[in-house]
C-alpha cells in the first residue's frame, strides 16, 4: 500500500476554511510589535553604538581588537538568547504564552534602560566594556523569551491556509527594526557632533536610541497585556509528564530539534555575514562613506518588509522545504558571486555597490520570513515554544563566533573575501537542514490528537517533531 511508504498528515479540525477572529489579529500584531522592539533592541549596538564604540574601548587599541570587541558585545546578546529560550521557552509551555511574553518584554525594557546609564572607559577602566557586555547578555536572555512565546501565540491563533502570510507579516518586525535603528541613528548623527572621545554624541548621544528601546519595550507590555488573550491551542493541552524541555530532547522531538538546528545554524552562518561583517566591508574595501553605507541597508532592509511577504505565499502554495532549498542553492551560489563584486571593487561608485549590496541581502536575508512559521509547525502544542525558541536561538552559538573564523582564513586568504567561503557553508547547511526535514505547511497545530497519519509508524520514525494519532478504525484493524 503506497501510505505504507510516506507519512500524510491531514486536517481535521476544519480550520482552513476558518478567518482570522480579531484576538487573532491583536495577537499578530503583538506578535510583529514584540519582534520590532525585540530587534530594535538588538541592533543598538551595532549600529547606534559603533560611532561611540571608543567610548567602551581603551584608547590606541588596534583595529582587529576593535573589531573582535564590538563583535563579542553583539555576540553577548545573541549568547544570551539560547539562555533565554530555554527558561522562557519551558515557562511559556508551562504556564502560558501571554504572561511570559509579559515577563520578557519588561525584562529587557529595564535592563536597555540600564545600559543607557553606563559610565565609559575614562570613568571606570575596563569594567566599562564588561558591565556592557554582561548586560547585553541578560538583554539577551530576556529577548530570548519574547519570540519564544509570542509568535506560537498568534501563530495558533491563525488560520491554516494564512499561516504562511502571518508568519511572514510578524518576521517584517525584524527589518523594520532595523531601519529605524538606521534612520534614527543616520537623524542623530546629522544634529550631534560625533568623532572624538569627548564630542557629544560619543558621550550622551548614543544614549538616547538606548532610552528609547527601553521605553517603548514597556510601552508594549502595557498594550500587550490590555490586548492580547492567552492562545486557545495552549489553554486547552492537558499538560502531564515531563517538562517540556525534557520532551523535547526525547525520540521524534529531538530529531526534529536537530534537522532544525542545522537549518538555522546555515541561517545564522550567512546572515553573519550580511548583518554584522558586510557594513565594515563597504565602509573598507567599497570605500562607502558611513552615511553611504546607512542608507544602502536602510532601502536593503525596507526592502525585505516585502520581500518577507512575497515568501510567506510563496511558500504558502510550493511549501516550506521547497522554499528553504532554494534558498540554500542561492545563499551558496549567487550570494558569494554578488559579496566578491563589492569586496574586489570590481563594482565601484555609490550607485553600482548599492545595487549590488541591496541584491546580496534580498538573496540571503530573505530565507527568514519563513523561519518563524516553520519551526512552530515542526513542534506539537506541550513543547512548541520551548522547540521554536531553542531551534530558533541555540543555533546562533557557533556562527556568533564569526569573527574568529574570519581571523583563521585570513591565514590563507585576505580578509575582505573570507565571508565568501561561510556564506557558501550557511547555503550548503540551510539546504541540507531543509532536504532531511518534512513539509509543514498542512500540519495542524490545534493539538497532537488532532493530526492523523495515514502511516503512523512511518511519521514516528520521520524527522516530524509533530504527534500523531492513528485513525480510530485503523487502530481496531490492527489490533484484530
């Protein structure tokens, strides 16, 4: 018999034909509104901080120890995230969705407003940069629950056929973060003077983006808990045995946990390479001035709002895996070919590397609007936000290191084309993650009991981290 051969999940729960309620729509936007202040928080750092990055480092360091220190600030952070995962991930499954959403978002409101308030290298030495990095890493582990809750939140309260869409509609919170880090940065430079250690915006300025973030990150819990309900998904799971967490690390689960974890690892690699290392190259070797380059990744990230939208229904109707292979063969391929036109300076003018910078991060940045929608559907109800927020995070540990990779090629390449040789590793991981894995599109997250596999046995013994039940008059057959 051919189901003997391939696992099929089916509906069951007649969502497809469902619409979205307005509790699902709050939670949608909770869900996007949480991940702009989450990454509005996170590129702090990068961007408003790297004009003021003396005011952390002890004067006359070398470029390379520059360079290695701004990148363990922002690698604290994403350190931090897996941590946060993995508290807020079993809490959340616990205990609900909602409240640890609540409980994140105030976490790294305070502690944002706190390093806001740090004194620099000429006031306390070297506790400077270590007190900033040890908050961005509790920063990071309060992040680490935002995501971790909320976007399982909305995504169970959404209808099956629109999941690909909302998924990808709570991702544009990443790249709209982003150009708002940019434009309020790019405004600021314009109205304070910044440069040496003691011009203004080296001394206060920068602070400012920081209170900001801190604000509106408590802001939104106020508008969060006055607005969003608990998920119905969550509420009804009768939750026995063991932690979610432990779960989780068990027979299907796990290996479900780990095909994603290689998935993400290949994201996280090529993304490096864009987000962190590719602003430097431009500034380097493109030699774009640094409001050139701001605005280059301004329109770039504008510009994946979109293109984030366009891969939601894209991979709505061809299907998740589908989509992520392609992506694969392009992060691997096109990528490299598009990050060696810049850094060669085989291109050269404000317009051409603009062009060419914009296409390099459609190309390897747009793999993340599918991300979130993806990895919820890979994990049942009792274990989903500790899956989704593990498999989304912990996969950031070994590419956070970067820039010592980049530090070890150097020994046989110049620097300016070691991105090239990761970016066609993170295509080459996010393939394979993607082709060992299983579609998700049609699975249903009401329940484990809800999902039926034609050949349960078979789906048991797949990579689905999803539960199955077996048709009633199925079981009795067997059991004759």
């Amino acid at each position: 018999m051919e189901s003997s051969n391939k696992a099929m999940t089916t509906l069951t729960t007649g969502d497809v034909d469902k619409k979205m309620s307005p509790q699902g729509r709050k939670a949608m936007f909770g869900a996007q509104g949480g991940l702009f202040v989450d990454m509005f928080d996170v590129y702090l750092p990068i961007i408003v901080m790297a004009p003021a990055a003396i005011y952390f480092q002890a004067t006359g360091i070398s470029d390379s120890a520059s360079r290695i220190l701004t990148a363990v600030v922002f690698v604290a952070t994403m350190l931090g995230r897996p941590l946060g995962a993995l508290i807020f991930g079993n809490l959340s499954d616990r205990t609900g969705r909602r409240r640890t959403t609540l409980i994140s978002l105030i976490g790294f409101g305070f502690t944002t407003l706190l390093i806001a308030s740090l004194p620099g290298n000429e006031q306390i030495g070297v506790w400077a940069i270590i007190l900033l990095i040890t908050l961005r890493f509790v920063d990071g582990v309060f992040l680490g629950g935002q995501y971790t809750a909320s976007a399982p939140l909305a995504l169970e309260t959404s209808p099956h056929h629109k999941r690909g869409l909302i998924g990808s509609f709570i991702m544009t919170g990443f790249p709209l973060a982003y150009c708002a880090t940019g434009l309020i940065t790019f405004g600021l430079l314009q109205i304070i003077p910044a440069g040496s250690l003691h011009s203004p915006y080296v001394q206060w300025g920068w602070r400012l983006p920081f209170v900001l973030g801190g604000l509106m990150a408590l802001v939104f819990a106020w508008w969060y808990a006055r607005n969003v309900k608990e998920s119905a998904v969550w509420e009804k799971t009768v939750r026995t045995g063991p932690s979610p967490i432990v779960q989780l690390f068990r027979g299907s689960n796990l290996r479900g946990f780990l095909q994603v974890f290689l998935l993400m690892s290949g994201n996280y690699m090529s993304f490096n390479m864009v987000g962190a290392v590719l602003p430097g190259v431009l500034k380097q070797y493109a030699g774009l001035k640094d409001t050139e380059v701001t605005m280059v990744m301004i329109i770039a990230y504008a510009l994946l709002a979109l293109t984030y939208l366009g891969a939601g229904l894209f991979s709505q109707r061809a299907g998740r895996r589908p989509f992520f292979m392609i992506q694969g063969v392009m992060t691997a391929t096109v990528a490299p070919v598009l990050y060696w036109l810049v850094a060669s300076k085989t291109v050269t003018g404000l317009p051409a590397v603009g062009l060419v910078t914009v296409a390099l991060i459609l190309v390897v940045v747009t793999t993340w609007g599918v991300v979130t929608t993806y990895i919820i559907e890979r994990f049942h109800t009792g274990v989903r936000s500790s899956g989704y927020g593990l498999g989304y995070s912990l996969a950031v540990v070994i590419p956070s290191f970067y820039a010592f990779y980049q530090a070890g090629l150097t020994s046989f390449m110049p620097f300016e084309y070691t991105p090239l040789v990761l970016l066609v590793l993170g295509g080459i991981l996010l393939f394979v993650g993607a082709a060992i894995g299983p579609e998700t599109k049609d699975v249903d997250l009401a329940s484990g009991a809800e999902v039926k596999a034609v050949d349960g046995d078979a789906l048991a013994g797949s990579l689905v981290g999803v539960p199955y039940a077996h048709d009633k008059n199925d079981s009795e057959k067997k059991g004759k």
